[in-house]
C-alpha cells in the first residue's frame, strides 16, 4: 500500500484524506511543538513502555492508562500520571480520557483473553474508547493497528479492520497506523525465538521457514507515534510502516542465534505439523513467536505489499536495519530495557 493511503486502498472505501508523499515537510521541530495532553492506552505493554518517557521527554503530558494488574510492567519515567481503566468497562474510561487532547490507543490482544473476546477488546474496546473521548472533547486519536488488518483476514486481522472502521467514522480527528512486527527491548517477538533459543537444542520452524517479515524497531515505531500526535499534517492517514529489511523467518532466528550466541540447528515442521505443534506448546505455555491465528497471516508474508515506506516517505526516518539494532537491543540485555526503567507490577 502507497503511503498515506486512502481509505479505499485500505479495503475500508470511501473517500478519505491521504496525505501525498511531495507535500510532506520535515518532522515538526522540538522546539516549536506545542505540549499536548496525551492519554496513553495499553500502558503496561511492550510498545507504550519506549513511547510513554518519549511522550514526557517532548514535554507533553503524559497520562497512561492500565488495568492495575499484577506483574504488568509500568515504565518509572518521570511525569506521568498513572490511571487504571479496562476498555472493555466503559465507566471506567471516562477518568482516563478527563481533558485529554489526544488519545494513543495501544491497548489491544492478539489472542481471547479469559472472559474477553478479541471482538470485546479491540473492536467495543475502541468504540468504548472513542464515546469517552468525544465526551471529553478529545481532538486526535492515534491508533495502532497492524500490518495484515483486512475484513477478509482470521479474527485478529479482521478485529483490527473493524477497530479502524470505528476510528474513521467517529468524527475524531485520527491517523492509523499499521506495522509490521515491532521488536527491541521487552519485545515479544526476538524474546520468544530467544527463549526457544536458550531451551531447545533445536530451534523448530513453523513449515520451511522462507515466509518473509519485515521487522520494524520499535524506537522507528515510537517516532512514527510521537509525530502521529505532534504533525498536524498526517491527520486522516492511515499508514503500513516496517524496517528495511525483508527476512525470511530462517535468517531471523538465524540472526538473532549469531548475535546472541546460541546457534542451533533448524528444524522445519512440515505444514501439517506446524499448528498442531504451535496449539500444543501454547497450550503448554510456552513461549512462540506468533500465535496460532497470526502465524497463518504471517506465512503469506507479513511485509509491505509496495516499494514505498512511509517510515522513509512520510515521516522521514530511516528505518534500523534488523541486524545492526538487534546488536544494540542484546548488547544492552535482552528482555530488558537499556535504562532498566520499567518494573513488574506496581512501582
Ligand atoms: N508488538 C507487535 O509486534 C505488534 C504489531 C502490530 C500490532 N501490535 C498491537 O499494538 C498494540 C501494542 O502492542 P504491544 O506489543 O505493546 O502489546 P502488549 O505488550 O501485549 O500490550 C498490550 C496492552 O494492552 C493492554 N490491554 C489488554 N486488554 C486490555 C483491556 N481490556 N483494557 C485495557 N488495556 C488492555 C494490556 O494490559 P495488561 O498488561 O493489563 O494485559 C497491555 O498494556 C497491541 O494492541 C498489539 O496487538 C503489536
């Protein structure tokens, strides 16, 4: 998909604001960007502990929303103002989105949680998100979808298109954007074939392994979110970023094996015995690197269908190659951010 794509090549149709590639200015400057107040969803996740000290170290102010539960990790940061709120429990949103202006909607799954669908959280989850936000006058939503989101895709990706649906036809000002698998610190992704690494002597590919991703940093991430909030221009977008580089699963593992030294053999699973395998080592608790449902999605190629990057095109950033920030990711302790500033449960 082209950058700033429209709402028809999104799949969602109509016509809608896209933001062309000539008519972009440089990233708005430190300086002159206003303090906006910013309400942060999905705080105790992977993605909003890079982006919450980012937010604050701009000078906005932050506020972040959790659901107070144990052993969830909150960033110590300073300047942020911590609030419990579930999606899914519309009267406790109303204290979260409280004179906000703008709303960066991370809280998500990718899987059913226990008593809470995937249709509950992501889908009514941001309809509850959004009727509190227009009740407190809140002015842009960013939301994060994923790369895949389609109507035609399994639950997950089919939950994310109708999340987007609801965000485009709220009538809020909002950017959307899509990416590709996000690692780095507290990731779940290089973490998982890390911890496959580490307890197997063999590392067990889904099918053959030459499906591609293009995996995107999260700090690339992080700065495609904190210009989502800050650039008037990139409203109405809805943008599908990922990293430079387009890697077979194999070289991934094979990668991250080299860079922390724990080389394995790979063993491939033929197709028939993928899932089943995948189901019963989740059903096992075992960390993998994708769920059942996503792995079916990846397998077709989780990568940007064009040339074009709005990573590069739009918001002006050179996307990390895979190998060298992963070297910097394990170098500073994998699993742990480099300031070792967030904590299990609460701080
Ligand atoms: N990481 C990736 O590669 C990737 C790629 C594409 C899209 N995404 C999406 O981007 C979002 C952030 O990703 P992430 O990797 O940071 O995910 P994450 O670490 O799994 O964090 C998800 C966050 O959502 C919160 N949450 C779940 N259900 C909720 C509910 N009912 N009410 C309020 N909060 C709820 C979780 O809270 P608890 O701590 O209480 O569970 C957690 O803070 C997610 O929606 C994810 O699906 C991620």
């Amino acid at each position: 998909m082209a950058s700033g794509s429209t709402q028809a090549d999104s799949g969602h149709g109509g016509p809608h604001g896209g933001v062309a590639e000539c008519e972009q200015p440089d990233p708005i400057d430190a300086a002159v960007t206003p303090s906006r107040r910013v309400l942060v969803t999905g705080a105790s996740g992977f993605i909003a502990g890079h982006l919450l000290p980012r937010l604050a170290s701009r000078g906005h102010r932050v506020r972040a929303m959790w659901r107070g539960r144990e052993g969830a990790g909150r960033t110590r940061a300073p300047g942020i103002d911590w609030v419990e709120g579930d999606v899914t429990l519309p009267e406790t949103l109303s204290r979260a989105t409280f004179e906000c202006d703008v709303i960066v909607h991370l809280a998500g799954c990718s899987t059913a949680q226990p008593g809470s669908s995937l249709e509950a959280v992501n889908v009514a989850g941001t309809r509850n998100l959004l009727v509190a936000g227009l009740d407190s006058g809140v002015q842009r939503i960013v939301y994060l979808s994923a790369l895949g989101a389609s109507p035609a895709a399994g639950p997950y990706f089919r939950s994310r298109f109708q999340a987007e649906d609801a965000v485009m036809s709220s009538g809020v000002e909002h950017v959307i954007v899509r990416p590709a698998v996000v690692y780095g610190p507290e990731d779940h992704f290089v973490s998982s074939i890390l911890a496959l690494l580490r307890k197997l002597p063999v590392f067990p590919m889904l099918g053959d392994g030459t499906f591609r991703l293009q995996p995107i940093a999260v700090e690339d991430l992080v700065d495609v979110l904190t210009q989502s909030v800050e650039r008037p221009d990139v409203e109405g977008g809805l943008y599908e970023v990922a990293g430079p580089d387009r890697i077979s699963f194999t070289s991934i593992v094979r990668t991250v094996g080299e860079v922390a030294a724990l080389r394995r053999p790979i063993l491939p699973l033929p197709d028939g015995v993928a899932s089943p395998v995948t189901r019963l080592a989740q059903g096992a608790g075992f960390a993998t690197p994708f769920t059942k449902e996503q792995l079916d999605v990846l397998r077709r190629g989780s990568v940007l269908s064009g040339d074009d990057n709005p990573l590069r095109t739009v918001f002006r950033i050179k996307p990390l190659p895979f190998r060298d920030a992963l070297e910097d990711y394990l170098a500073s302790g994998p699993g742990r951010p480099e300031d070792g500033s967030r904590s299990g449960g609460a701080t």
